[in-house]
C-alpha cells in the first residue's frame, strides 16, 4: 500500500503517541536516550578519552569542543533531513520541519502503510549509525572520541524513532500512521488497542 493523502474509508484510531504531552512516553522514550548514554559510556573503560592536537594545549580544547557542538548541530539538522529525505520518496509530498522541545521533527499530512513509516522512522539511525561506526574505525585513534559523541547522539536521540518502531511492528499489518511531528496517530481496519 502506498502513502494516502486522506484516511482511507473505514480506518478508525487505533492509538496516539505523543512525546511532549503524554507523560508516559515523554518518560519511555527519555529515560531510554539516557540509558543507552550511560551505557555507551562504558567504553571510557575501553577507549581512554582523548582529543585530537589541532594547534596545542591551550587552543584544542576550545577548539575541540567547538566543533563538537557545531558537528551535533549539523547532525541534528541531518538527522531530520533524512526523515524528510524519505518523507518525500515514499510520499512525493514536501515535508514540514519544526521543533517543539525537546524534539525536533520532520512531519507529513501524508498517511503512511506499516513498511513506509518504519523505513521513516529508523532510516537515520541506520544511515549515521554506520557512518559514524566507518568514520570510527578508519580516523586516527585522537578522533575516536569527537565521533563517538556525535554517534551517542545520533543513538540517543533516535530512542523516540525506535520506541514508535517497535510500537508499529506490533500492529495490523494494514496500519496507517499520521506523523504531525512530536505526535502520532495510528489507524487500522481492524477495532484492536494496541
């Protein structure tokens, strides 16, 4: 099934996520960002922190984490690039991008089949995971940690995509779901909570 412009006939809610106003998942999917941080922490154990050497030691630490908050800028705004990316290829519809905190978004008046939303959902932290994990091992060992940090954020931050993944994965394979941004609604044929 393609995007719809329209709900279907037929298709009655099935469920709502909302991760601004429904504490329940504001909590799931930020509790969830901050264990995989802590987690990917560990491998201070592995890697010990280091810094590249950009001029000397009294200019590379500003420098250094200058270029870190400009790198995780520009990867936030390519992260929901590429939702937008495959917004348009599924739905040649242009999408609308915003932020409402802590989230930033990509969103569609579109109507997306199961197969559709999930390659949404997930296409950025798949795209940047691997990324980021090819930069990692092929940079200088002083660069390890400058990507590391972009990829915590890149798996962090996507906790809100994999929670809504998972959620879809669970329901009717004819689910249709509406994303305005921070929230989603999901509709199938078939009268069944999720």
């Amino acid at each position: 099934m393609q995007p719809a412009l329209h709900l279907p006939q037929g298709y009655l809610e099935i469920k709502r996520i909302d991760a601004v106003n429904n504490k329940k998942d504001f909590k799931i999917i930020n509790i969830s960002a901050l264990v995989v941080v802590g987690m990917m922490l560990l491998m201070l154990f592995v890697v010990p922190f280091s810094r590249p050497e950009f001029v000397n030691r009294y200019v590379d630490i500003p420098l250094f984490w200058g270029l870190l908050s400009f790198a995780l800028l520009l990867y936030l705004l390519l992260h929901e690039a590429v939702h937008g990316l495959f917004i348009y290829l599924r739905s040649k519809q242009k999408p609308r991008f915003g932020i409402k905190l802590p989230y930033a978004y990509a969103a569609s008046d579109a109507y997306f089949d199961k197969r559709s939303y999930m390659i949404i959902a997930l296409a950025p932290v798949v795209i940047f995971g691997i990324t980021l994990l090819i930069l990692n091992i092929l940079l200088p060992k002083e660069w390890f940690w400058f990507v590391y940090m972009i990829q915590m954020m890149n798996i962090s931050g996507s906790m809100g995509d994999v929670y809504i993944a998972s959620l879809v994965n669970k329901m009717p394979d004819d689910v249709l779901a509406h994303d305005t941004g921070t929230a989603m609604t999901f509709y199938s044929k078939k009268d069944e909570q999720t």
